[in-house]
C-alpha cells in the first residue's frame, strides 16, 4: 500500500520551503542568493528561517532515502537509476540552460556591481546565467549522486538483515529512545561543514551543497526510516517529540536570533543539531499518525510539488528583485506579494511547462508517456 503520510509530508515540505525562500530572498545577513533586508535593524520575519532551515532539507533527504527503498523494491537498479538521471539530473544540468538562465540573469543582477558585464559578448553571459542558475537544484543534484551511491552501498545489506534489526529495535522496549539517538549521526554530519571558508575556493561551495552531512539523513531513510515497525514508534511519539522539538527550537532561536543562521559555526551547535532532529522525527510521526490519507488535493500535490519545487525560484527571484530595485512599496507589501505570487504562480507555470513537448523533459524530467499516465490519474 502507498504510505500517503510520506507523500502529504513531502508537498507540504515543498511548500515550506517556498516560504522559506520569500523571506530568504529578502533577509539582512547577506546571505547568498539573497537581495538584501530593509535597514540595518533586526527583521524579526527571519525567525521563519531560524524555525525551518535546520531540519526541512534534512527531512527530504530522510523522506527520498525510504521511497528509494520501495522503488527499489520494486524495479531492477539500472532501471531505477535511469530514471532518476531523467527525473533529477537532465533538470538540473539541461534544464539550466533552457529554463534557469532566466533565475541566473536576476542572481547575477543582484551580485554584480555596476558596469560588471559591459562588453562581455552575449553567449557568455548566456553561459554564465545558465551556470548561475542552479540556485534550489542542488538539492536533486545531490540526489542524483546519492542514488548512485545507493546503487554500490546496498549491497552491504543485500540480505536487510539490518533493515529487519531496527524494525525489532523500533518494536522493542526504548525504541523510541534509539531512534532518537540516531542523532548522534545528525551531529556528526553537521561536523563535517568547513567552519571556516576560504575566499575565492570552493569551500562555500561545499557548505552550500553540504554532500556528506545530507547524505546521512538520505542512508537513514533508506536503510532505517522505510521500516515500519519505524514509521509505527514515531507515530505513537509524535507528541512529546514536538514539545522537545518547540522547547529546544525555542531557546536556540531565543537564544541566537540576529546571527548567520546558515553559518557552520551556528549549524554545528549542538542545540542547533538536537532541534533539527527532533523536529525531523516529530514531523514524521506527527505525519503518520494524523495524515496517512489522500484525497483530489493531496493527489494533485503528491505528483505536482517536484516540478514546483523545480520552476518556483524564478518568481521569487524575478518579482522579488522589480518589487525592491523599482518600487516604492512597503516591505510588508513586498512579503505579501510575493508569497501569494510563488503560491499561485509557480503551480501555473509549472502546468504550463509540462505541456510543452521536450521542455518538459528538458526542465521537468518528464517524459511523454509520465506526463500522459499523470494526467489520466489527475
């Protein structure tokens, strides 16, 4: 049977991260990506980045990690693997250059001083734009890596002699209590970020894509967090796992608001790693526990938010940036705008992208005969 909480958690995921990025888009740190705040004062409209950014992208790791289980389950490697080259890196290499130059042109706006570009020819800034817009893909670019990893790392428990251990484990008594010692792991991979990068290098690089921490949430799901005998100890847990997870979040966020909530030195604070984890597993329990159902809405979200999440950023960063270089308007203004144009918008151009032939592919990862069986289930 489809586990319908997986998928509901997914989408609503997806849509927080769209939030994320309207008030990312406008935050005062000088955070990458962004635009700039409103004056040099506290914007206290960041705490949604304080609230989300330490446990939402670890939880689609941990969510991607057990449907490549049940896909797995399900089909040979090499066909797996072939269609998540299709779905996760034609998208995000090709897709680049058709469709995210367009992101890259308003990033390489923000970034650029005056004058930067004069006299450089065309097919470079072409070049250069489409480079420039990867912005949210290198969340599937690290998919696509880590599903060929999967394909080599299975085969070290070929017979689930491990899988089948934790669902005992989960079962047993304190089960609860190993599952959230798990996030001794959580800690360990938040280590491994450069504490302090060099200039001109790729160390930013590495901290935006943070390969080795998120792979480690993606090889939990896959081979811990697909049990479920799992799925069950969180679902009876969810609750006291929220208030651990609002208590902590509450005092790192009482306690450090204002700083670089990005940085390697707040991710790797140990209150940082327990508020990231605990809200990792109380969202999945909470998820089991109260929305393991579907209905016409969830279905349309289940199989439209991967190609949201894909065209999303071109709104924020397009109006984002003409609402704060050519008007007047208020910042509250901008917010609203902004947030109700990248929740209507992004699902209309995403409609419209799937309808055109190799586009679609191009920028999607779908195929003919994927969009077709789609629109028959829609």
């Amino acid at each position: 049977m489809r586990k319908h909480w997986i998928d509901n958690l997914r989408w609503v995921t997806v849509l927080l991260v769209l939030l994320y990025h309207v008030i990312y888009f406008y935050n005062n740190k000088g955070v990458f990506g962004g635009i700039g705040g409103f004056g040099d004062g506290p914007q206290y409209q960041d705490v949604v980045m304080y609230i989300l950014y330490p446990w939402f992208m670890p939880l689609l790791f941990l969510l991607a990690g057990a449907s490549a289980r049940y896909a797995l389950e399900k089909t040979d490697g090499k066909t797996w693997l072939k269609d998540r080259t299709r779905k996760l890196l034609v998208p995000s290499t090709i897709g680049l250059f058709v469709f995210h130059w367009m992101v890259g042109y308003f990033n390489t706006a923000v970034a650029a001083k005056a004058g930067t570009f004069d006299g450089m020819p065309g097919v470079a800034k072409y070049i250069m734009w489409s480079i420039s817009g990867t912005g949210p893909l290198w969340f599937i670019q690290d998919l696509w890596l880590f599903s060929l990893l999967l394909l080599l790392l299975r085969k070290l428990d070929s017979r689930n002699r491990f899988h089948a251990w934790w669902g005992k484990v989960a079962q047993g008594k304190g089960g609860i209590c190993w599952i959230i010692l798990l996030g001794v792991l959580f800690w360990a991979g938040e280590q491994l970020l450069i504490r302090h990068p060099r200039p001109e290098s790729p160390d930013g690089l590495y901290n935006l894509y943070k390969p080795l921490f998120y792979l480690i949430p993606f090889l939990m799901g896959y081979f811990i967090f697909s049990k479920d005998e799992v799925h069950q100890t969180l679902g009876k847990a969810w609750g006291p796992l929220l208030v651990v997870a609002g208590i902590t979040g509450g005092i790192l966020i009482g306690t450090s608001f204002g700083q670089d909530n990005t940085s390697p030195e707040y991710l790797t604070r140990p209150l940082n790693c327990i508020y990231g984890w605990t809200a990792c597993l109380a969202m999945m329990g909470w998820f089991k526990a109260r929305f393991d159902r579907t209905g016409p809405f969830e279905s349309y979200m289940t199989r439209a938010s991967f190609g949201i999440y894909i065209v999303h950023y071109l709104v924020i960063a397009s109006l984002g940036y003409m609402m704060k270089q050519y008007t007047e308007l208020p910042p509250l203004a901008m917010y609203v705008i902004l947030t109700i144009a990248v929740f209507t918008l992004s699902p209309l151009l995403y409609e419209l992208l799937r309808r055109i032939p190799f586009v679609r592919w191009c920028v999607l990862g779908e195929g003919k005969r994927v969009t077709e069986s789609l629109q028959g289930r829609a």
